[in-house]
C-alpha cells in the first residue's frame, strides 16, 4: 500500500508548456515524463480541462463541421464518456465519476466550451477559401515547430494570418491570470508568457519570420495579448535549451547514483500543492518540517494512536505526528469505511506508520476532514 518505486529518465525534449513546470521542480516533471502513474487523483478540473482542450483539438481539425450545436454536443458527450469511463476503472479516480457532480460549475464550463468551440469550427469552416487557402505561409491549428536541434518543440494551438502578419493563439480552459502574489496579481501566468514567446521564436525558425501577435484565448473573454520582444523569445529559447541539457545531466547523476534523487527537487508549498507525486518525495516532508510557516497542502503522516468506527459508516483517525522537536496528535474525520475507497482501513493497526494526502482541514474544530482526493498510504 506504499508508494511505488518512481522511475526516472532523462528527457528527450522540453515542451514550451511544460518548460516553466520543469524550472518549478525538476523531479516531479520527470516523473512525470517519465511515465509513471500519478500517486494522488488528478483534480476533476483538470480533466474536464483535457475534455475541454480535445474539443477545441477536433474543432480545429474540422471535425465539427461549420460549429453547428448539434456536432459540438455529440463530440462533447462522446470525449466525457470516454473520461469517465477511464476513471471508472482506477481506484484513484472513481469516486470523481459524474464529473458532472464532482464539478460545481460544470455546466458553466461546458457552455464555455460549446461556444469556443463553434468559433473555432466556424473559423476553419472560413479558412477553406480567401486569405487563409491563398497564404504560402504555414497556418492553422496544431501546427508543430521545434528548435534547429529538436531539443525544444511542441504545436501551436493557433496560427492565424491577417492582413498584418501572423498571431500565435494558445487556448486555455482555465484562469489565465495569476493572482497568487502582490507583484504579478492580474497579470496574465507567467507560464503562458513564457510558452508563447518560445512558440514565437520556434515559429520563426520554421517560416522564416516572426508573428506580430501572441494572445491567450480563455474559453470565455476577449484574448488577453502576451507582450514580447524578439530578442528576449531568441534568449528564451536558448536558454531552454541549456536548460534541458543541464537537466539531464543532473538526472543522470541520479541514475549513475551519484546524486540523491531528493537533490531534483525544489519543495515548496506553492509548487508542492498541486503535485501528484508528493507521496513518494521525501524532500516534501522534509522541507514542510522546516517551514512550517508556509501553506502546506493538508497532509498528514505519522503513527496511529487510535481508530474508531462509527455507525455512519464513517472513520475517525488520531495520528500521532513527530518530528525532531516535538510531538502532536491530530485528529483525521469523516474517512469513508470502504475496502473499495480505503483498503487500508482494515489492515492497519494501532502502532502503523501512515500518511494521509489531499484532506481538508477545518479551522473550527482544528481537525482534518475527507474529500473526494483524499488517498491512505502505509509507509515503512
């Protein structure tokens, strides 16, 4: 019931999506690259995020016709059922299945798509004739470019020739602006800025000249344009590129056991909140001992002091948490008493070590409570 062994492998390209994710914390997007299954669910968002992003990917190719309601609605319901489908079958990810009830909004966000969607079926529906058909140049959706020495490569949501040039489009179904501190608040994410500006150089490299335009297009809003300048997308793409080789020796490190594979990350509750791999990182625990002061995602580890099992078929955990100074009890609430949910439930025993990940802790009672993430790990 532990966390599996992770593998990890050097990369063979950096993505400009991923590229700011890999500067964040190395190891948890070579894990990542590197195949393995996540340890913690996936947030039902994001999935319906992918949902969304396949949408819009059959939109672009022509797949749904002039943006008639009728096409978007049967493709819509066909990817959400493959989804869920998906889901059914891991332990993990069942319980989010409806994503229709495990997602508050999620009608909202579906009309959202419907309406992206149809623009972009209606613009390739008009791109079979006039500038578009005329144009010599490479444009459309899903258009792949990559650097001179394939280390730095992906595709172009969107490439759209006007009268003045070329704009590169990113579509996003989420928020695109980041709010997260006082520097950058209302500013659009510095991840998409950065994804843009490569795009653009790398669009340069292929065709010979440079987009006048890059914008992030959110499935509801106006497109929020990303400010570049052409020297500043040139340096960025030389320095993903260094920034790949770099990474691979430091992975090789690890591979030839010359390096702790603790040394690949950068624990932080900022990027360690929405990492699926926490579980099996020991620099996560370690870094949240020393800082507690930070926003740690509500998780809890330590030795079991008590189980109780109540009528509502609900359990009540007390976990006794140590670290080198001290020593608390803390009580976990409202734990699903399923062998299918929570196998672990009756196996362990007074005395086990456990961690428990994606709880939510409740400042009125100072407990932590289930949610719909929450997984159990035994851990030697």
């Amino acid at each position: 019931m532990g966390p599996e062994t992770l593998i990890v492998k050097q990369f063979r390209r950096v993505s400009p999506s991923r590229y700011t994710a890999m500067q964040t914390c190395l190891l948890r997007e070579a894990w990542n690259a590197s195949g393995n299954e996540p340890l913690l669910p996936p947030s039902p968002v994001a999935e319906l995020g992918s949902v969304v992003h396949r949408l819009l990917e059959a939109a672009a190719r022509g797949q749904l016709d002039d943006g008639g309601n009728g096409k978007i609605q049967a493709t819509w319901e066909a990817l959400i059922s493959q989804a869920e489908k998906k889901m059914s079958k891991l332990a993990l990810r069942k319980y989010q299945v409806p994503l229709c009830k495990s997602i508050p909004d999620f009608e909202v966000r579906k009309l959202r798509a419907y309406h992206r969607a149809a623009e972009i079926a209606h613009d390739v529906f008009l791109m079979k004739d006039g500038l578009h058909k005329r144009s010599s140049e490479p444009i459309g959706f899903e258009l792949w470019v990559e650097s001179n020495d394939g280390l730095v490569g992906g595709y172009i949501d969107r490439v759209m020739l006007t009268k003045d040039g070329v704009i590169l489009s990113d579509f996003k179904s989420g928020a695109i602006l980041d709010f997260g501190t006082e520097e950058c608040s209302g500013e659009i994410k510095r991840e998409y800025k950065e994804q843009l500006k490569l795009y653009a150089a790398l669009y340069r490299l292929k065709c010979g000249t440079w987009p006048i335009r890059l914008e992030v297009i959110p499935l509801q809003g106006s497109p929020a344009e990303v400010a570049f300048e052409r020297e500043e997308s040139e340096r960025l793409l030389a320095e993903a590129s260094i920034f790949l080789q770099f990474s691979n020796q430091r992975i090789a490190k690890v591979q030839n056991g010359d390096a702790e594979i603790t040394s690949l990350a950068s624990p932080k509750a900022v990027h360690c909140r929405f990492c699926l791999f926490r579980p099996a990182c020991q620099a996560y625990w370690s870094a949240r001992q020393m800082n507690l002061e930070e926003k740690w995602p509500a998780d809890v580890r330590g030795f079991l002091k008590e189980m109780t099992r109540l009528r509502n078929k609900k359990v009540c955990l007390r976990i006794l948490q140590k670290d080198s100074s001290s020593s608390t009890c803390v009580t976990v609430r409202n734990l699903t008493d399923c062998a299918d949910r929570h196998p672990l439930l009756d196996i362990i025993k007074t005395g086990n070590w456990v961690a428990i990940y994606g709880l939510r802790y409740d400042y009125h009672s100072s407990d932590y409570i289930e949610t719909q993430n929450t997984v159990i790990f035994g851990e030697d």
